[in-house]
C-alpha cells in the first residue's frame, strides 16, 4: 500500500500532504528531491511539523493560516489530493472562457481521527481535511470522512 492509499485510510493520522503542481513549482526546487512525481506536479507525504515547514518553504505562506483562509469557501479536490474543481470557476455567470485557469496551484492536507463527542462528520469517522490554492487566485476548502470516496 502507498502512503497516500495509507494517508487516505485514515492510517497516517500524524502526517500531512503537500501537492505541488509543475504550473507552480520552478523546476529546480528541491521539494521535487523529497517528493514523488505525479502527472501534473509533485507530492509529498511527511509527519506534519515538516509538512509544515515544507509548505512555507514552497509557497511563502504557513500551513494553518493558508487553511483557516480556504475555509471560506467549500469546493471539491480530488482524492489524490493532487487537482480540484475551484468553486470560483463560473462567478462571472458567464460560461467560462479557454484563457480562464482554474488549475490547482497546490493542496494542503492532513487527516483527524474520529471523534464522538465532536458530532458531525467527526463522529462518523477520521476525517480528511483538504485546503487547494487554484491559479486563479482564491483557495478553497473540501472535507470528508475516510472510505466515504472512492473517485
């Protein structure tokens, strides 16, 4: 199993996950040493106090800030942590122009165990907690309980 299949199980509670998209990262960068390489970018999955300091490290911005900002608007990021629908896509009301982007920039994650007392979908079970940046400017925020996805 990889670690993110693990990460997705809810079996690397302690660990977060950093994307970088190609679009976003200089080539050079040496998060692309540390990370593996995916269709579309790099990530990575590391015990979360270097999680942490690689996402400042990558994007000038600190881990917990960027997600209390997402958290402002509900979107939809893929599973693999790697891509996303921003939700800001068709504001214009407008249908969307080729020259619009709305690529995902980078994503943040890290995952909560179950708990009860919390309610909600805490009491369902471990939650994964999603943060994407798009390239459009805004960031965005997706949430779900473990084994709820399968996309």
């Amino acid at each position: 199993m990889s670690k993110l299949d693990e990460f997705l199980a809810g079996e690397r509670l302690d660990d977060v996950v950093f994307y970088l998209s190609d679009a976003y990262l200089d080539d050079d960068s040496r998060l692309r040493n540390v990370g593996a390489e995916t269709d579309d970018g790099v990530r990575l999955i590391l015990d979360s106090e270097t999680g942490r300091s690689a996402f400042e490290a990558g994007t000038g911005m600190g881990a917990m800030e960027f997600a209390k900002t997402a958290m402002g608007a509900e979107g939809t990021i893929g599973r693999a942590l790697d891509g996303g629908e921003c939700p800001f896509a068709d504001d214009d009301g407008d249908e969307e122009s080729p020259d619009d982007d709305h690529d995902v920039s980078f994503v943040f994650a890290f995952a909560e165990a179950q708990n009860e007392e919390v309610g909600g979908l805490y009491a369902e079970g471990d939650v994964v907690h999603a943060y994407a940046h798009c390239a459009c400017g805004e960031s965005y925020s997706h949430k779900w309980v473990v084994g709820d996805r399968d996309d």
